[in-house]
C-alpha cells in the first residue's frame, strides 16, 4: 500500500517512519487494560503483533510488518481497522 491508501484507510491513524499509530482515550485503568487485552488476543490470532503502551485512560498503538523491512502492510491495516471497531465500543 502506498501512504495516500493508507491515509484514506486509517484516516485517525498517523503514518510515520515508525509505521502507524494511534492513541486510545478510555475512561479509566481497568477500561484501558480490557481493551489492551482484547487487541492482543486478536493480534496473537492473527500472528501480528504490535507495540501497546497502556496508561490511565489510554492505549496507545504502533503498528509496522517486520518482515516486510519494517513498511506499512496490508496486514497493519487490516488490524488496525479492527481495532477501531471495537475502540468505539
């Protein structure tokens, strides 16, 4: 995928060097810890693991395929897409 499908993509992700990233508000600890729980069961299933930093109110996800020498992959994309769909729970 090229930056302009990404972006039209994942329009509240932001693309950089690193790959894509976003952060999570929640309302508190424990609502942010459930959703850290649940992106990674989902991220295990699909063998896809991104960087989650956790703090009070807030997750906080990077993603990047490794294996692709560190680029933006379909498979980034795909999950994150997930990930919004059930942020906004």
């Amino acid at each position: 995928m090229n930056t302009d499908e990404i972006a039209a993509a994942l329009p509240d992700w932001d693309l950089g060097d690193e790959g894509i990233s976003r952060t999570f508000s929640t309302s508190d600890y424990g609502t942010a810890m459930a959703l850290t729980v649940r992106i990674g069961l989902e991220a295990q299933r699909r063998n896809h693991h991104p960087e989650i930093t956790v703090g009070w109110g807030s997750v906080a996800v990077s993603l990047v395929t490794h294996d692709a020498g560190d680029s933006v992959t379909d498979k980034d994309v795909d999950l994150a897409q997930w990930i919004d769909g059930i942020a906004g729970e």
